[in-house]
C-alpha cells in the first residue's frame, strides 16, 4: 500500500466534499446523531458504511474478529452502553458474513496461541448447536451455517446485557441479526424470532423482574 497515494487522496476527497458544502467539515465537527449501532466483523472486504449507504455521522461502528460481543470484553460493552446511554441509539445490527476466517479458524483443531480464548466463545457455539450443525454433510454449508448461527447467539449476547434489557424496556430498542453475502453483496436479515429462542432462559437472564422484554 503506497501511502503517498492515500494521502494525496485525502487531498482529494476534501476538495471535493468542500465543492459541494463549504461547511462540511465544520458541521461534522458539531457531534454525532446515528440512530443505529453496528457490530460487524474486522475483515477487510467488509466496508461498513460502503455496505450500508451510509453518510457520516449515520451509523456508530464497532467490529472484532468474527463479530463477537463478549461478556468480558469491555470494548464492545463499552461501545454497546456508549451508543445505548450517551448516543440513544434505536437500533443494533449485529452483521455477520459468510465466510468469515474466524470463524473458519475456530472450526479447525489447532492451537492458535492467542487466539484461543476469543475464538473459544465461537466454538462454544458450535457446541451448543452441534446436533444441528453435525447433521450437514456439505463443509461449505456447515461453514456458513455456524456463521448464522454465531450472530445469533451473539444478538443473544446482547440481549442478556444490562443497558440493553434497559433500553428494550424503556426506549423500544431492536436487535437485528444480519448476514453479509460476500459472494452476491447482498444483505440478510435473518428474521430471528428471539422472544420464541429466549422464552426459555429469560428467567435466568432476565435483569428486570416483571418487565417483559418482548
């Protein structure tokens, strides 16, 4: 990558927003007002607001290996209540893509150093739904199915998170589960039917007695 190119490029692109607004940078200087909090994963084909036709200041952003919202990890919880608590975000978008090279990763029996704890939570997902995913034959397909599989359980995650519960109750906030085709471009809303896949744990996970989040 020259990075002589990408600087004379940011030339460019001034230039041009300037062209049009005179003001451009100066309004977005001003703040942020997005409606939507997207977790996406961090691979390079995947360009969030190119994906999405979304102009700055439209969508706050945040993306890890394979999409994951952990418990633990306190830069996607941070994120999640930033965007909850300071931003008033109505909606989050957990948008996975097939074929995802953590997930792939995680799908293999080696040790990956590092990576072992992250890419355990998806292997944790593979387990909790290995009576299904062991029932495909096709590799590809099985490959693409934890794919679906891991944004939900990661929706899932999110659910059972204090400031979103909060906001589900208070500020009617949705979660969205979506795939990412990369070999068609197109996005896919996976539709899931969380009150029907939570029906039986929200009672453990449920932060909220007697508020019922769906």
């Amino acid at each position: 990558m020259n990075f002589e190119k990408i600087f004379a490029h940011n030339d460019i692109w001034i230039a041009e927003k300037l062209s049009v607004d005179k003001e451009y940078f100066n309004k977005l200087s001003e703040g942020q007002n997005p409606e939507v909090l997207y977790i996406g994963c961090s691979d390079s084909r995947v360009a969030t607001e190119e994906l999405l036709g979304a102009k700055p200041g439209e969508v706050f952003v945040h993306r890890n290996l394979a999409n994951m919202v952990i418990s633990t990890d306190f830069n996607v919880q941070s994120v999640i209540t930033y965007a909850i608590e300071h931003l008033k975000v109505k909606q989050i978008i957990v948008c996975g893509h097939y074929y995802c090279g953590g997930v792939k990763e995680a799908m293999e029996a080696k040790d990956l150093g590092l990576l072992n704890p992250w890419l355990r939570n998806i292997r944790d997902v593979y387990r909790i739904h290995k009576d299904e995913l062991n029932l495909i034959k096709n590799s590809e397909e099985k490959y693409n199915r934890l794919i679906e599989l891991n944004v939900e359980e990661q929706c899932i995650n999110l659910i059972k998170t204090a400031a979103v519960q909060k906001a589900i109750i208070e500020s009617n906030l949705k979660v969205h589960g979506w795939i990412f085709d990369i070999r068609s471009g197109k996005l896919i809303d996976m539709k899931i039917n969380f009150k029907k896949i939570l029906k039986e744990i929200m009672e453990i996970y449920n932060l909220y007695e007697g508020k019922s989040l769906f």
